[in-house]
C-alpha cells in the first residue's frame, strides 16, 4: 500500500509541475515590480475558460497531493 501510494504522488508531483507550467501568464507592468504586484492580488477580476479550468485542476492536484502526503507519514509512522 506505501510504494502504490508512493508512486501516486510521485506522479501527481509531475502532473502538479506541468499544470503550473500550462497556466497563462500574467502581463507585469513596471509599476507592478515595485509593488510587489499587490493591485493584482487584490483585484476583483475572476478567472475565465481556460485560467480558471487550470486553476482548479492545480488545486485538486495539491489537495490530493497533500492528502496522500499525510496518509504516507501515518502509515509511516506505524
């Protein structure tokens, strides 16, 4: 059961980086250096087609990730 679990989030780790590579980049502006980009994080603009889609997938993938992550320490642990 630890090695089948261990092999899941070893591929869930390389689906994780291919996700955050697919998802679209922001246009950073100068101001946005020197702030740090704190407009943009406080920015009501939502997320649409494909940004949001890759969005949700990165954080079902973490929250898998993550999951299995604590499932392997406590069997671990035993």
């Amino acid at each position: 059961m630890y090695n089948i679990l261990l092999t899941v989030m070893l591929i869930l780790s390389v689906i994780i980086i291919i996700s955050i590579m697919m998802q679209p980049t922001k246009q950073n502006s100068a101001a946005s250096a020197f702030t740090g980009g704190a407009a943009e994080l406080f920015g009501k603009t939502k997320a649409r087609g494909f940004e949001a889609v890759m969005q949700k997938v990165t954080a079902v993938l973490t929250l898998a990730w993550f999951v299995i992550a604590i499932v392997l320490a406590f069997l671990s642990s035993k």
